[in-house]
C-alpha cells in the first residue's frame, strides 16, 4: 500500500537576523533581537512540517559533504526524515541563506548561488523513486536552474505513469517563463501551489478566475493561489471558493509560510479530505508558521493544528 510522501527541493540553512534594518550599511553595525540559525528550503520546510503532523516522508535533496549538511542529516533523523534518496555533490557547499527579517515580518535574501540550493538536475532524478509512495511534492518550479523542463516534465510523468498524485509548489519565474513554457510539466500536475504574485508573472492576468483558468487550459488539476493575509483560492473544472485566512494573527517572520500552506494542503490530501478542509488546515498552517522566527518553527504538532481549524473553520 502506497503511505509515503515524496519531496523534492531544496535543503539549506537560514541563518536569520530580526529586525534587520538597511542602516547598518550606513552605521556599519546594528543590533538585532534575535541572529539564530534554522533548516530551510523549500523542500525542507514542506517535509518538516508533514513529519511534525505525521506523515511518513521522505526528501529527495542534494547536499555537499560539510559542517551545513550535517546540521541537515541531524536535523532529518530528528524528525524522522527519510533520506534515502539525498544525493551528496563533493566540494559544493551546500546552500546557507542570510535571511533580514523586518519588523512587519517581511524578509529579504542573500544567497549563494553556487552552493547546492541551485545545483538540483535531471542526474539527480534517476533512480526508483516511488517505491511506496502515494504523493509527490515538488518544491518548487523555477528554483533549479540546471533542472529544464523536459526533465520536470519526465519526472511528473513518472509519477503519475505509477499513481502518484503530483503536487507542485512555485517561486518567482528568473528567466520571463510563461505557463505555456512549461505545459507539458503543468499537464502532469493535480495540484499547483502558486502565490497570487507568482501566478501573476507567469500568467500575465491579475484577475484570480483568468490566472487560475490558464493553469487549467494547460492541464493542471486543481489551481490553490495563496494568495497572504486574504487565505488562497481554489478552482478546478468543476468548483471555485475562496478560503479565508486565519484573522488577527501576530506575524513575526514570513518565512516558510508558503512552504508551511503546502504541507498543510498536502497533509489533507494524504487524509482524504475535502478540497474546502484542506484549504482551512493549509491556512492554518500558514498562520501558525508566521508566528515564531524560522520557517517551520511555529508548528508543533497536529492537534495543534486541528484545533485552529476546528476554530475558525465552518464545515
């Protein structure tokens, strides 16, 4: 019986720094409440938060042979991160972030893009794969420069070839990509994660109906734009709704919070559940990730997360 999820990503360290002011440039030093170190990336951040509320995952990362990937393997056998299939790349560092964390929660990025958070490729997909697997949660399109979309799309085909319900996530397009570029991969995928500012760029709409209808034109299954402090909105062939966000919620760090909406999508999907219950747990997953600095840390467990749903959620 297929029972394990499947993520593909990225697997880096945040080192994060709040509040982060721009006049440190100007004084040449500024103090900050908080400089800690945490997991990222968005691969990392998705199977965290599903191991955390059960799920039996495993990543499919690259990482280097150094201090940084061992912080990452540790933190994997913590949480009970399957790391099977982790590809190691000798003498590349793997990936660390300085993340600048403003006082509204908003952050700001440096990032080396020589380490193994751009390094994923097609070599790196080889191999059985979906052994026992039921979902696939790839994190996300347009991070790896070196993955093409033929490569993309065999993997989505693959698993869909095997019954895997395919899952995707998105970031900011680099090279002025469009949905039509990446049709053949969009064809393969049941449900496409996007926020309204990524879908807007690859779509060339605003308007929530006519972004969410282009994915659909190109086969995607299920189109979830997150769309922030307004919840996401949830169309297919069939339906449309929008899902409220969770309200009155403290935010102190904004990372992961995409990754964080994802898995709480995701984890639904793995029980079964409804489309409008899956968007209200993958709002509050997001709700909570917003709450504490780092990009998993606000979410602990599952009941905590039903008893948010159970809160604000209307059946």
């Amino acid at each position: 019986m297929k029972e394990k999820i499947l993520v593909v990503g990225a697997a880096i360290l945040d080192v994060l720094a709040e509040p982060a002011d721009e006049h440190v440039f100007e004084t040449g030093s500024s103090p900050a409440d908080a400089i800690t170190m945490r997991t990222g990336g968005d691969a990392l951040n998705e199977a965290t938060v599903l191991a955390k509320l059960g799920r039996n995952v495993r990543l499919l990362t690259v990482l280097g042979s150094d201090p940084a990937s061992e912080i990452i393997r540790g933190h994997c056998r913590k949480y009970g991160i399957g790391l099977d299939l982790a590809r190691t790349e000798p003498g590349v560092d793997t990936g660390i972030n300085v993340v600048l964390v403003k006082e509204n929660g908003e952050r700001s990025f440096l990032t080396n893009p020589h380490g193994t958070l751009r390094v994923l490729s097609g070599e790196h997909l080889e191999g059985e794969l979906f052994r026992d697997v039921k979902i696939l949660c790839f994190a996300s399109i347009f991070v790896f420069p070196r993955l093409g979309n033929a490569e993309m799309e065999r993997l989505f085909q693959r698993a869909k070839k095997q019954g895997v319900l395919v899952c995707a996530d998105m970031t900011k397009r680099k090279n002025g990509e469009t949905a039509e570029d990446i049709r053949g991969a969009l064809a393969c995928v049941d449900y496409l994660f996007p926020n309204y500012e990524e879908a807007v760029l690859v779509t060339g709409k605003r308007e929530l109906h006519e972004i969410a209808d282009t994915f659909l034109d190109c086969g995607v299954g299920n189109v979830v734009i997150k769309c922030g402090d307004k919840g996401c909105f949830v169309k297919n062939r069939e339906m449309f709704f929008t899902s409220p966000a969770v309200p009155g919620v403290p935010c102190v760090d904004t990372t992961g919070a995409g990754d964080s909406f994802a898995a709480g999508f995701v984890y639904a999907l793995s029980e079964k559940m409804d489309l409008q219950t899956a968007a209200a747990y993958a709002n509050a997953c997001g709700a909570l990730a917003v709450q504490k600095l780092g990009a998993a840390e606000g979410i602990d467990n599952i009941v905590q997360v039903e008893n948010v749903v159970k809160k604000y959620h209307s059946p």
